[in-house]
C-alpha cells in the first residue's frame, strides 16, 4: 500500500480535524495552517505541526495559495487535503501543486474546472443524455433581454458557485435586474468570479445526491444517495440516508446517471452529483461537487466506508479498495448542522462567545466539530458549530434518536438552531416525508411558534430550577448551595424576569437540599440532588428533572432544560457586569446599529436621502452571507458613519435617521 509521509491540511474547523483523524489513522503525519484570529481551533493541537498564515483576511490565510503552497515545501509534505470550501475546488490550486510536486488530494484540474463551472457542467452532462432543466447562459444583458422567453419562478445562480452562495430565486421579472447584480456580487466576493446564468425553478423540487469515488485505474464507485431537501437560505441543514423518496427502481437510474458522469469525466477522487427531483420522481442533473462534501458522514454511517481515508488512499496511486456489488446501505443516518444561528429572524448569524457547551453522547451518535468546551464564534467564518450524525436500523428510529440527541445539545451564550431543528424533525410533514426545498419557507413560522408553545410547558419546573441553580454553576457541591445563590436566607421572596415576564417566587421552608416553595398560590416541594459543572439534578414532587445553566458576560442566565433554552434574570441581586455594560441601543428607532459583528460591503444610502420602511440601507456580511440592513420606518437619513469594508460589531452605530412624522 502506498502512503504519504506527511500532508499539509488547507482548512480549518471541523474539516481540518476530520481529515486529521483519517490521517492519523493511516500512520500520516499532519501540518495545519490556521490565522491568526483562528489560533484556539482543534485543528492546531491535532496536527503534528501548525503555523500561522495571516491575520484575518481570507486572501492573505485560506485562500493564499503561494503561502500554502510555501508552508507544503518548507515542512516536506507530500500532499495536500483542501477539504470543502476555500481553495478545495480551485484549479489554479491543483495546478500550482503539480507544479511544485505535491501531490492534490482531490480530483485533477480539468475535472475542477469543467464541472466547477456550472455552465460548461450543464453543456457537458447534457450530451450524456442526463436529464436536465432549461436555463440560459450569457452577461447581465443579454439574461435581462432573454429571461422573458422562460416562464417563472427562475433561479438565478453563480456559475463558480456552490453551498447555496450566489444563488437566488427571481418570481417576478421586474425583480431580475437588481438580483443579478447582487448574484454577481456575492460571485466575485466568493468565487472570484462574477459568471452567473439563469435555470427553470423546479416547483416542490426535493435535492438528491448522490456519492461517487473513483481512483487512477479508471475504477469508479457510487456510495449511494443523501437527501439534502431541508434548507435555509439553499444551504442545507438535515441530510439523511437513503433518501425516504426514492423506491429501488430509481435509486438505480440515478446511481447509474452519476456514475456515467464521473466515468465520462475519468473521475479519480470522492465527489458529489446532485439532483433535483420532482413530485413525478422525475430527476434532474444540478451540479456536481468536485470534492468531499459537509455532509459526508451520512454516507460513511450507512456504508461504513471513511470516505476521506479511501480518498487520501486513491490519491497515493492505490487502486480503489471498494467494488460496486459489495456496497450496501445499511439502516438510516440523519446528520443536522447545529449554527450559530438565529431562526426566528431570517436565520440570522449569532457569533459570539459562548457561555456553556455540551455536545450529545451515546452509541451511535457522532459529532463532527472543531470544539469542545464552550468557545467564541467568529464572525470571519461560516456559523456551523459541528455536524451531529444519529444512526438507526430506520428512520423513525433514527428519528426519534435524533430528537434525543438534540434535547440533550447544549449550546449557552449565543442562539443556535437546536430548537429548530427539533421542530423539524418533529414536524409531520418531515416525519411523513411530505417535503420539498421550500420546507423551511413554508414551516418556519409554524415550527418557532410551537417552540415557543413547547417552552411554555416547561415554564413551572423552569422557574424553580433556575432559582435553584443561580451562581451554582461553578459549583460541584449541592451541600454549598446557600453560599452559591447569595442572600437567600435573609430574602424569602425572589424576584426574576423570564420571556420578558417579572415573576417572583416565595420561599416557604428549607432543610438541606429540600425546599419548599410557592408560586402564583401553588406549592412545590423541591429537592437538589446533584449539581456538576454547570449541570443540576433536581425533583420536583418527586419527579426527576435535569438542565444545565451557564452566566454570560451580562450576568444572564442560560438555561437548557429538554431542549429548550431559556433566558432568566435575577430582579433581585445587583449584577456588577450588567451595570457596568455599556448602553449602546438609544431609541433603536432613530439610531441604527449593525445587529452582528461582520463587514459592510455595500453602502446604499448618502446624507439627505428619504427612505421609506423596508429600503435595503446597508448590506453587511458576516460568515459567509450577506445580510441587508434595512429601515423599519419612513425617515431621512443624517448621518452616514460608516464605509464599504469597514469591519463593524454589534454596538457599532450605522446611520442616523430623522423619523417623518406622517401626522
């Protein structure tokens, strides 16, 4: 068998300690890269080397191929793994390591390039008599002139394009104008190139896909489908294998379409062929992916191949290990991407520090993160925090495994996706596989108000645990529990606000570790069992609860108790950090702040403007998306603080604007 002796890992986060692990298990040594900003991540501790390569700026760290390319030569490194992202699908890359005699591990640059370019894909794969949608290519112009003669919705896209960036759907044709040049935009910000082209919308589309993997022997395998229907923001959120779409006739046809593809292409490394799939079961080629894809684990628990060995193991001149006849799926594995993320509005990016982190554990529940302790989120990267993959003899198994895994998730100090994605598997239509592309866009709202629905059913034994278990999270000892809530001997009655709410709580009667407590006229009987960094053990009336409890930098309190997170603060007690905090928010009407840390990258809006509600002032980027700020009334703009490419934060005011008195 032939091995590499070290391999520089051109990535970050999660990735880079996924391609560390299969390294480390073939004997392969490792080098890491990592910015400045990104020093604490995994990846650097995991690997046998690591070196700064920058600050902060994607140019001069992960895209910066002579300095990659420096550090692979200085360190002798045989090899380099791009992982997903960044430089993994960049033919400029391949070539500058051929031409340095580093081995790329990952396809050859004129599969790259010819399948990374969305148009000449779709030229290439439509003489292979694969289906396919209508779409036309050309300049803003000419799709301006001709989008008319295709009937709408259409979707516009990036030709460089890829994970859901430069990719946005077009209902009316008065819209198409500014949405290309906003496509174009995100493209060259992105992908560095500005190309985009227009295709059919699929009405109720499902997204199938299909793994494929091929060696230098003209050997080529498909590891079966993933389906990636759930998304956001066309960035998938939940996969699972196999697909509960496809019967056995077309999981078949689509196999076979995506290994005439790859065969056409002499396909020599682990890639994706993604469909569109309609109500008919009809199926339509959309792009491929020349690389290891995110969500690569859901083949790897249903087939028991570890995709990214077999990759590294082909890139090294071996013959390809695994034969058609013998591959099989084998039960059903869901992975949910956990974000930083706020659902409840827009899917927002949440960076930040965290206050608590707590991943799942059990038998057949993997994690694929760069972390694991609470951390700081940054705002330069995409807001995935890891991948949670469940496996089950069946979907509903798998299902219900999932949603045990997520309840048990904790993730305190900023918003993520957990609860939504709990709602999503829980939904029944996802549950009943009643589903499409636009599943988020039609449940979202139903999903977030029956998270909230949920919350409320927890509010009692919420209030009593929170109560209980303020400032004890430092604590391993229950026996210290007076020490660590403060002055509740000499205060029998307790004052808090939750959902926004003041409540109060009066303390009845204690001995040791039991209390008994009345709220709004109702008693309780309460006993702390047990309290472990950060997590407690209590009953209340004899029946066991547990949650875990975290203090952020404002003193508040973040509490997750069976999946739902909480915010609680004590009206009571003086908190030093929170009356110290700088007040930042004025009116939050006339003065407008940027709602998260990230970078202006257009400015719409000048002095003396008249803006009406809705008018798209600024937009911001922030890990990896763009977000548009807009106005929430009728105003006229003052003041314009800010520049295309200044680097802003949650406090960082934006505009001034004087609000038009419509009376």
């Amino acid at each position: 068998m032939n091995l590499f002796n070290k391999i520089l890992v051109a990535n970050r986060a999660e990735i880079a300690v996924r391609i560390i692990k299969s390294a480390k298990k073939l004997g392969i040594k490792t080098v890491a890269i990592y910015s400045a900003i990104d020093s604490e991540s995994m990846h650097i501790e995991l690997a046998d080397e690591a070196y700064c390569i920058g600050k902060q700026e994607l140019s001069e760290t992960y895209l910066n191929i002579d300095k990659i390319i420096e550090i692979a030569r200085s360190t002798a490194c045989d090899a380099i793994h791009p992982g997903y992202g960044f430089l993994a699908e960049n033919p400029l890359f391949v070539e500058a390591c051929d031409k340095n005699g580093i081995v790329f591990i990952g396809p050859d640059a004129r599969a790259i390039s010819l399948m990374g370019n969305k148009i000449e894909a779709r030229s290439f794969v439509e003489k292979l008599n694969v289906p396919m949608t209508e779409g036309i290519t050309g300049n803003k112009e000419y799709l301006l002139k001709n989008a008319s003669s295709m009937s709408f919705p259409i979707l516009v896209k990036a030709a460089a394009g890829g994970g859901g960036k430069g990719m946005r759907i077009v209902n009316d044709i008065a819209d198409l104008e500014d949405i290309l040049e906003s496509t174009s935009r995100e493209a060259k910000n992105y992908f560095g190139d500005t190309t985009i082209y227009i295709e059919k919308y699929i009405e109720q589309p499902r997204h199938i896909e299909f793994q494929v993997l091929g060696d230098n022997f003209g050997n080529i395998v498909q590891l079966f489908e993933r389906e990636c229907t759930i998304q956001r923001r066309y960035q998938k959120i939940i996969e699972e294998s196999p697909s509960p779409t496809l019967n056995p006739e077309i999981r078949q046809k689509m196999g076979e379409s995506a290994l005439r593809i790859a065969r056409e292409i002499n396909y020599n490394s682990a890639g994706t062929i993604e469909f569109l799939v309609d109500s008919n079961l009809d199926y339509y080629f959309l792009e491929m992916n020349t690389r290891i894809q995110v969500e690569h684990p859901v083949t790897e628990m249903v087939t028991g191949v570890d995709l990214v060995e077999e990759q590294i193991l082909v890139a090294a001149g071996n013959k390809l290990r695994l034969k058609q006849s013998e591959l099989k799926q084998k039960g059903h594995a869901i992975e949910c991407r956990i974000y930083a993320e706020d659902p409840a509005n827009n899917f927002m990016p949440s960076p930040g520090t965290m206050s608590l982190y707590v991943p799942p554990e059990g038998n057949n529940i993997r994690i694929d993160s760069s972390i694991d302790s609470a951390s700081t989120i940054l705002s330069f990267f995409d807001p995935m925090i890891s991948k949670m993959i469940v496996w089950e003899e069946s979907r509903e198994l798998a299902i219900e495994a999932c949603v045990s895994a997520l309840q048990d998730y904790v993730v305190q100090g900023i918003r993520s996706n957990i609860e939504y994605l709990i709602g999503v598997l829980q939904h029944k239509a996802f549950q009943g596989n009643d589903l499409s592309t636009k599943f988020c866009d039609e449940h979202t709202l139903e999903i977030l108000e029956q998270a909230k629905k949920s919350k409320s059913e927890f509010f009692v034994p919420l209030i009593v645990f929170a109560l209980f278990s303020l400032r004890v999270s430092g604590s391993d000892n229950k026996s210290n529990i007076w020490t660590d809530i403060g002055y509740w001997r000499s205060k029998r009655q307790l004052e808090f606000t939750v959902f926004d709410q003041k409540c109060s709580l009066i303390i009845v009667n204690n001995q040791g570790d039991h209390f008994e407590i009345q709220y709004r006229g109702e008693a309780f009987s309460v006993r702390i069992v047990e309290i472990i960094r950060g997590k407690i053990i209590f009953s209340i009336d004899g029946i066991s609860h547990h949650a875990n409890i975290s203090f952020d930098e404002k003193g508040i309190a973040w509490i997750s108790l069976k999946g739902n997170l909480f915010h609680m603060k004590r009206l009571d007690m003086l908190n030093m950090k929170e009356n110290f905090a700088s007040q930042v928010q004025g009116d939050g009407v006339s003065n407008l702040f940027s709602p998260m840390p990230g970078k202006v990258i257009k400015v719409n809006v000048k002095t003396g403007d008249m803006v009406k509600r809705g008018t798209v002032m600024l937009v911001i980027e922030a890990m990896k998306m763009e977000n548009n700020i807009t106005a929430e009334k009728d105003a006229i703009v003052e003041q314009v603080v800010v520049k295309e490419d200044d680097m802003v934060d949650a406090s960082t005011q934006l505009v001034y604007l004087k609000l038009i008195d419509k009376e």
